[in-house]
C-alpha cells in the first residue's frame, strides 16, 4: 500500500482526497475511528499529485502576527451564544453582508460535524460555538475553489491543518478574494467517539444539541458576573430533557481536556506556534491583563493579524467590535497552544489499544485513574487550607 505521508503525521485534513482526479482515493475509518485516505491502486494513475498537495510534505513559511487585539461582539446576548468572544461570527456577517461565501464548522446535526458551506446571515448561527471533534471536510475545497474562480469573496474558518490544506490544494496562490481564518486548537478526538458519548445518555435519534463549553452566570458581591465552564451540555430537543456534566464527570471531556483522545498527529501539530498559517488567528485570550477592561466574563476572543489582507479587513471589521490593541507576547504567554502541541497522555498508547474493545466509557476511566487520584489529593489539599485559613482568622 502506497502512503501519501507518513501514517502518525497524518492530520486527515483531506487536501490529498480532494486533489486527486481519478477518483483513487478511497477514506477508511481506524478502529478508533480516526480517516485515513488509502490509494485504490487499481485507479491511481500514479500523477503524484496527492504526495505534491500534502501538507506534510509540503512545508511553507508561516506569518508572524502583524497586531493582536483583544475583542468582543458588542451584543451581550450574541456574545452568549459564541464560543468565545464571537470574532468568528462577526467576521463571517461581515463576508456575508458584503456579497460573500463563508465555509465552516456547523455541529447542528452533533452526529455528523462537518464543514459547511454558507451565503445566508440568518445562518451564521449554524457554524457557532466550539465543537471538539474532528470536522469533516469530504470534498470542500474543490467548492471553494469554484467559488474563487467566480470571484467570490470566501472566508475559511478551521483548524489551522485545513487552513493550510486547503492553501496547498489552491497552491498556495495569492487569491485576492480569499480570507482565512484559523483557529487555535489543541487537538481532536473523532466523531465515532463522540457518538457513542452521545448514545450514554441518550437514544433520542431526533434533535439533541450539545455543547462543550457554557456561560454560565453567577451573582458576585455586586454584580453579575459570567465564567465559561468546560463540559457535557446536551439538550434533547423534543423532549425538552437536559442533562449537564462537569468536564470530570463525562469520558469524554475528560479524556478530550486531558489530551488522551486525540488523532496522533495533534500531538507533534506543527501549527502550535505564534506563527500561523492564516490570515486570521483567533482563540481564547487566556491572561488577558485586567486593565484591558474586559471583566464581565463573558469570554474574550484573542485576533492575530496576521497579513496585509487581514489588517485591512480588519480595519473594517473591527468598527462592530469592542476591541482593544494588546501586545502578542501578552497572547502568547497566556495560551500554550500558541507555544507547543498538547503534550501526549502517559497512557495514550494503551488508551488506543483499550478503546476499540472495551468503549470510551472504559477505557477513559482505565487511563485516567491517576488523574483522578491526583486530583482528588489536590482537592483535599485544598479544601484543608480553606479549613486553616478560616480557623486562623476566628
Ligand atoms: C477542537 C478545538 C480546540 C480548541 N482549542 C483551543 C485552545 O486550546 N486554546 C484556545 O485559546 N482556543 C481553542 N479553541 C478555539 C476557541 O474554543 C474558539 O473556537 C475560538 O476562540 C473562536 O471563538 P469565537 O467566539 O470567535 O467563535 P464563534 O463565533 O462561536 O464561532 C465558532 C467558530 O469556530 C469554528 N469551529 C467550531 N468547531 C470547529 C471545529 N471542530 N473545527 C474547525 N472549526 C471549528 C466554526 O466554524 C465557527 O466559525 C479550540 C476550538 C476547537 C474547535
Ligand atoms: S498519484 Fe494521482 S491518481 Fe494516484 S491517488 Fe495520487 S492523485 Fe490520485
Ligand atoms: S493530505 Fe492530509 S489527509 Fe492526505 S495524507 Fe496528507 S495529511 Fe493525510
Ligand atoms: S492539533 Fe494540529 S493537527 Fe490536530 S486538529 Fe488541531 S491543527 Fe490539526
């Protein structure tokens, strides 16, 4: 069997599939679920463009961020229903608004994640919002590519892997029509796993949401004052039922925060660095400096202008945001995704081996004991201190 780039390099991001013209190209699911292209060699031609468009094979230079900014929707409740401080959607009302063609994320049917494509702004709401797994991309670049040669405006928005697939399907050609945006990400464990976390609560085939991330609202001395919180948040559309898990009581958030679930090549992800791919970076601004006076909680997007393109949408852009110039180094010492890969579980490899045989549920808790145990030490610790201090003060 022919490999197009070495099997535990490989990120899935489908540049291969997409540029190969015979059709010889076939996706095979692992036992974990993670796609694979394989070559059919009965229809491959040998042309050699799959090992020319693979990323893996094919290393660029990336941008250093030009400016960063830290930046919020000014909405309060469109603010609420993005992931982060809604960079993203704001971005993509602008390309829609402005006669353009936008491409994401949508997790609307949370059993197949997939990218879509969109040219309506009442459909903005399809693509918000983080959703951990790996997006599937089947043949989009080919769409976006069509969409270019029509002169279309396009923005991409994804993991930085397919923002540089998709480049190297375009070779790397400078459309002036094309903007990109990509988005930090630590790694991501693969829709079969998601499936069957779904299947542990319910058998609803009909409508369920579910989210990984919430705001939640609580009341402070004077104020209300919001926090994101990591975990399992699904709704049962019909029959109204919801059920809600912190992250380290679902499998699956805890085997996603824990880094025990990803794809292999998330954990050697040459994208983890300052400099991007993208025209646009955006993440969480973790460590955000308080004067910045971003303090409801709520979540604060963290933009790198990366290119020329960018800076000057962004001048546009940035007129419907709260917004706020921060230097890169305050965005790069606050997010270690911008520094190196998500560091390989100690039990990763025996949590592939357990998976396909005893289900996520297991073999998450198998690998994961000394985690819990660790954690519960440091609860106790904890907890102990608080004890301390308040006898100290009486
Ligand atoms: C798997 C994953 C891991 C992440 N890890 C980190 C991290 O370690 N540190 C950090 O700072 N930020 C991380 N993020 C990014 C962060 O959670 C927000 O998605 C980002 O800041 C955008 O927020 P927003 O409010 O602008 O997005 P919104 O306005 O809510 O829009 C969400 C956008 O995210 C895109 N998107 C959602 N899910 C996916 C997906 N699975 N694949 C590709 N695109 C997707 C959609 O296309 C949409 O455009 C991660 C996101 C994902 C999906
Ligand atoms: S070598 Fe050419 S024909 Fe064969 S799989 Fe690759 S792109 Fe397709
Ligand atoms: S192009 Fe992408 S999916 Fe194809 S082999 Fe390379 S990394 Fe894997
Ligand atoms: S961690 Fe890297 S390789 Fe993995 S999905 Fe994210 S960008 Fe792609």
């Amino acid at each position: 069997m022919k490999e197009i780039c070495p099997h535990k390099k490989c990120t899935g991001c489908l540049a291969c599939y997409n540029a190969c013209s015979n059709n010889a190209i076939t996706l095979r699911q692992d036992d974990c679920g993670f796609i694979y292209p394989e070559i059919s060699l009965s229809q491959c031609v040998n042309c050699g463009k799959c090992f020319k468009v693979c990323p893996v094979n094919n290393i660029k230079d990336f941008y250093y961020p030009k400016k960063c900014f830290a930046a919020t929707v000014k909405d309060e409740k469109d603010l609420c229903s993005c992931a982060s401080g809604g960079v993203a959607s704001e971005l993509s009302r602008w390309i829609i608004s402005n006669g353009g063609i936008v491409y994401g994320c949508s997790g609307t049917d949370i059993r197949r994640v997939r990218h879509i494509r969109i040219d309506r702004l009442s459909d903005i709401d399809l693509l918000k919002g983080s959703k951990y797994v790996q997006s599937a991309i089947a043949d989009l670049y080919r769409h976006v590519r069509l969409d270019l040669k029509n002169d279309k405006l396009v923005l991409f928005i994804g993991t930085p892997c397919y923002i540089d697939a998709l480049k190297s399907f375009l070779s790397y050609k400078d459309y002036p029509n094309l903007l990109t945006a990509d988005i930090v990400c630590h790694g991501v464990p693969s829709q079969k796993m998601l499936n069957e976390n779904i299947a542990y609560y319910t058998n609803d085939k009909d409508g369920i949401k579910v989210d990984f991330r919430k705001k939640e609202k609580f009341l402070s001395k004077r104020d209300a004052i919001y926090r994101i919180s990591f975990g399992w948040f699904l709704k049962t559309i019909h029959t109204r039922k919801a059920i809600e898990k912190s992250y380290t009581k679902d499998p699956y958030m805890y085997g996603f925060l824990k880094c025990l679930t990803f794809r292999r090549s998330c954990y050697t992800c040459r994208y983890a660095q300052i400099s991007r791919c993208a025209d646009f970076t955006l993440c969480d601004f973790w460590g955000l400096g308080k004067d910045a006076g971003f303090t409801n909680g709520k979540g604060v997007s963290c933009v790198l202008v990366n290119t020329p393109k960018a800076m000057t949408t962004w001048k546009e852009v940035s007129k419907s945001l709260n917004y706020q110039e921060r230097e890169v180094i305050e965005a790069l010492r606050g997010n270690g995704q911008l520094q190196a890969p998500s560091r390989m579980h100690a039990k990763y490899e025996k949590f592939l081996m357990l998976y396909p045989n005893v289900g996520l549920k297991k073999a998450v808790y198998i690998c994961t004991r000394r985690d819990r145990v660790k954690e519960l030490i440091n609860g106790l610790n904890k907890s102990m201190k608080n004890l301390l201090k308040l006898i100290t003060r009486k």
